[in-house]
C-alpha cells in the first residue's frame, strides 16, 4: 500500500495502470484523509492489458490524497490531472 499526497486540490483524477497480475484498489481521499471515491476495483489478469482510473469530483476540487494497494509490481502512466 502506498499514498500518494497531491500538492494542490483536483477535481479530476485520472491514469493508467498496466502489469496488474493481481487485483488493485485505489480511492480517493481529500484534505482530513476521508475517502471520497469509494474504493476503486481494478481486476488483475492479463498483464498486457491497460486499465484507466478515473474519479471526478464533480467541480467540488477536493482531491487531495490517493490510496493505493497492490500485493504485486504495477505500473502508473498518463496522469492527468485537471480542475
């Protein structure tokens, strides 16, 4: 599991996570640590297959924080971030 502190707040999140042997969550959390996205499932399976992660806080800008658990090597491409 890892964090991942945002230096200002986001109304979109978004990237793509590939090599997922084993499935990976993610949520979104803002300024006091509270998850706001629910926890996001993406399925392990084919390592060669590409998975976008995407939340939207509706122009609310409260992404502060993301969660990531993984129990193997994953990898992160294509952040986008936008308010």
């Amino acid at each position: 599991m890892f964090f991942v502190d945002l230096a200002e707040p986001w109304d979109v999140v978004r990237f793509m996570i590939t090599s997922v042997n084993r499935n990976v969550t993610v949520s979104f959390k803002d300024s006091n640590l509270t998850v706001i996205s629910g926890v996001i499932t993406v399925p392990g399976g084919d390592v060669t297959r590409q998975h976008e992660v995407r939340y939207d806080d509706k122009g609310r800008r409260r992404i502060r924080h993301m969660e990531i658990r993984a129990n193997d090597v994953v990898r992160f491409d294509t952040f986008k971030f936008r308010r």
